[in-house]
C-alpha cells in the first residue's frame, strides 16, 4: 500500500469566508522575528557562524570562528531595529505577533519587557535559531520542549504559538505531539487556518509566509528597494481584500525581521504599508493568538468523516467495491495506488476508481458493462436490482411505467443488447424518463465501437454520482 501525505485540497475550489470580527474583509497579521542572539555562534555552543539572513548575501558558516561582521549585523536588530518596529508598531496602534528564539529572548530582557508591556504576543520561535533539517526526531524534540521551558521562565508564560521556520521534516508533527500550541505556522500552503489530523487529534494549523516577508531582502532575486517590498505587499493586500469585498475573507501574513527591514532605509516601506491598509474600512490587525480563537469559535474541527486513504483494504472493498456495479476489482485495485487526502473526496475517490477501469482491458471492461441490468427490464420488475441501481431507476420514474412503457423499454433493450453486445446504460440522476427514451432511439444507431466508448462514460458518471451521495 502506497499512501501519499501531503494534501493539495486544501478548502478546495470554493474556500470558507474567514467571518473575521465585525466583517472585516481581511486580517492582516504582522510577525516580528526576534532571532538576535539566537543564531549559530561559537559562543552559542554551535561549530560554525550563522550564514542566513544578513545583509551578506551569500555569506558561508565559518567552522570554528566567530564571524564579527554577522554577529554584528544581527546585534543591530538587537539594539536599533527592535526599537525601530516596536515605535513603528506602538504608533500605529497594532499588536504584532513575535516569533521568539527562545535563547534569544533570554538574552533581551528589555525588549522581552518592552513587548510584554505593548500587549505583543510572544509565540516560540523554537530553542535556537539553527537549521533542523538534519536532526533526528528525538533531538529535535528534546530541544522543542526546552524552547518551551525556557521561553516560560524567561516570559513567564507558556507559548501558545509554534513557528520553527527551519524546519525537519517532523517538526509540525512533533509541535503538535506536545499538545501545547494552540496553533502552528510551520506550513506555507494556504490563505486561511486549516485544521490538520495529528494522530486522531485536531491541530490548528495558521500558514505563515515567505513572499511578503522582508528575508526577500537578503536573497538572491529578493528585494532590491524598499519601494518593490511596499509594492509587494500593497499588491497583496489588494487582491485579498478584493476577495474578501466578495465574501471570501481571508488573511495576509507579514513576516518581518528586526535586523532587516528594521534598517531605516526599509522600514519607511513597512510604515508606509501601515498607513495604506489604515485608509481601508474592515482591516481587523490581529496577534495570530487572536486568529487562532476566533477559528476554534467560528469554524471549529469538523467531525471525522469518510476517508478512503485511511482506510484497510477489507473496508475500502466494502464501503466501494459496489460503485462500478458488481465490479469489486476496481476498488481492489484502485486501493494499491497512492492514494492521500487528495482522494478523500467523491472527486478524488472517482478519479483512482475511473484510473483501474480506464486501464482495464477491454473485456474487463466489457464486463463491467455487461453487469449493469437493463433499464426497467426483469430484473428491476422482480426487484432484484441493487439498492444503488433500484434508486437510480426509481429517480427517473421508472419503478412506475405503463404497460405500454414497459413494453417500449424491453423492445429496446432486446434491440440494444442485439446490436452492441451489452446493455444500454445511462446515469438516469441526469436525465427524466422523456430524455432517457430520446437517448435510447439515438444511441441504438452508434457504431458499436463509438456506442462502447459512450456507454463507459456513462458508467464513469454512475460512479461518480453513487460516490457523491456517500460523501
């Protein structure tokens, strides 16, 4: 059995009005990366010198070494930058949400204080700001619950946040195993908070960002100017603000960093962004804590539904082996593909059913043809149609013809099964009884080789609509 994790449905085609407070047609939520002096170091313990997010693009680890320069640039985030955003922010009358390195907060007591006293929520921002990529999950997670230790005794609250930024490919799994996040933001994936299975338990996920997110400062193809962030950004807030105008509300992350756009040649950008979004009627400028309870509130976990990709192979057979009528071996087949939450849905569970058939042979699929019973014929009058089939039928008024009717439906099919081999079949959910007797008279004067070829479409379509009334 393959099972594929990652899920490309998302909300899907027709995602949920956010129904953020008082209206608002859009939340913007602002992060302020506090890193500074929780970045690799020597004198941090680490082999090397930090390398990510400076102004020296391209910068390499120097092993062993302290690297001035580096260091020197992020202790201006320290010193000048946080302050900078904090009046900027403070001014402006908007709570931003930190992600705090928890060993960086422990060096900052004055900001940690000048954050706490603005009302800004502190959300961990793991124990170091190191590249976990590499770590087994038992070390990740051993530094996971010291990040919440130290962030407690440092703030002396708990972090009901979680973003790691540099991640493992455990580290949203292993955040949610704590139980102690009200929600995570290690994922990139969506406009709106989402709620994710984490073993059988319901985890908040709020997607972050990279794009209207400064870092694009100290990257190749980045930012050049503050004026492309402040164009970035505006853009962004255009188009979803527009969707939210037409009543799908959704939310706008903007990832900052003290030591980047905290650079007065920068922030004018960012406050220029702040005073844009203030000229707009319904921007609601909330913590990420804030979005996490109005989600839980307004669109709290869904029960557990039907989920064929998590199913065993006996219950998968069960719950579909009847959706190709009489037909189980597609179903057999059709668990063996990689199946994940793509195919949790009646269009993603048709389209691996459609796949084993489509692929069959042709006498297989002859077969699967032939099992369907004649429309209004014997077997329907000795009621020994399936359930699937005898509702069918009876959506379409055939359980209640006239003798004359009857008579006309099994002259037909005698002539049908004659002339193609098989019986006639169509989805009769599409179609009242005038339209299924006009289809009749014109689809008996195919070419056999074209009426197969319709016939199996039309079995496709019986498929998908049996699958569309379990889901």
């Amino acid at each position: 059995m393959t099972r594929y994790p990652r899920d490309f449905r998302g909300h899907g085609a027709t995602p949920p009005d956010a129904a953020w407070p008082d209206n608002a047609r859009i939340a913007v939520q602002f992060v302020v990366n506090y890193e500074e002096g929780g970045e690799n170091c020597i004198l941090h313990g680490d082999a090397a010198s930090e390398a990510f997010l400076s102004e020296i693009v391209g910068a390499a680890p120097w092993p062993g070494q302290r690297h001035w320069n580096m260091e020197s640039i992020y202790d201006y985030g320290a010193r000048a930058g946080f302050w900078r955003l904090h009046r900027l922010f403070t001014n402006a009358g908007i709570r931003p949400t930190v992600y705090g390195v928890a060993s960086a907060l422990a060096r900052a007591p004055e900001q940690v204080e000048a954050m706490q006293d603005a009302g800004w929520e502190i959300a961990s921002h793991g124990l170091k700001w190191i590249d976990y990529k590499d770590h087994d999950a038992k070390t990740e997670a051993a530094d996971m619950a010291e990040a919440i230790r130290l962030h407690t005794e440092v703030t002396g609250e708990a972090p009901r946040g979680w973003y790691c930024g540099r991640t493992s490919v455990n580290t949203v799994a292993l955040a949610a195993e704590t139980q102690a996040f009200a929600y995570i933001s290690d994922t990139y994936d969506d406009d709106l908070p989402y709620w994710m299975d984490a073993d059988r338990r319901a985890q908040l996920i709020i997607p972050y960002t990279l794009d209207c997110n400064d870092m694009r400062f100290a990257t190749p193809q980045g930012f050049n100017s503050g004026d492309q962030f402040y164009a970035y950004l505006r853009d962004t807030f255009d188009a979803l603000y527009a969707e939210g105008v037409e009543g799908a509300a959704k939310m706008m992350s903007v990832g900052l960093h003290c030591r980047l756009v905290g650079r007065p040649g920068r922030v004018q950008a960012l406050k220029r962004f702040v005073e844009y979004i203030q000229g707009f009627e319904g921007v609601w400028t909330p913590r990420r804590i804030e979005i996490a309870e109005h989600w839980r509130a307004a669109h709290p976990p869904a029960a557990r539904g039907l989920r064929p990709s998590a199913l065993s192979k006996p219950d998968f057979i069960t719950h579909f082996g009847g959706i190709f009528e009489h037909s189980p071996w597609i179903a057999e087949r059709a668990y063996d593909l990689e199946l994940g939450p793509a195919h949790d849905c009646a269009a993603g569970l048709h389209n691996a059913l459609c796949r084993m058939f489509r692929s069959a042979s042709r006498s297989e699929r002859l077969g699967v043809l032939n099992a369907h019973p004649d429309l209004a014929g014997k077997l329907a009058a000795a009621k020994r149609l399936t359930a699937e089939s005898t509702a069918e039928q009876a959506s379409a008024g055939l359980d209640a013809l006239t003798d004359a009717e009857r008579a006309q439906f099994s002259d037909m099919n005698a002539a049908y099964v004659a002339k193609h081999g098989f019986p006639f079949i169509i989805a009769v959910k599409d179609h009242d009884k005038a339209r299924i007797l006009r289809a009749f008279e014109q689809r008996i004067a195919n070419e056999t080789p074209v009426e197969f070829t319709t016939a199996c479409k039309q079995v496709e379509r019986i498929a998908r609509l049996r699958l569309e009334d379990m889901f």
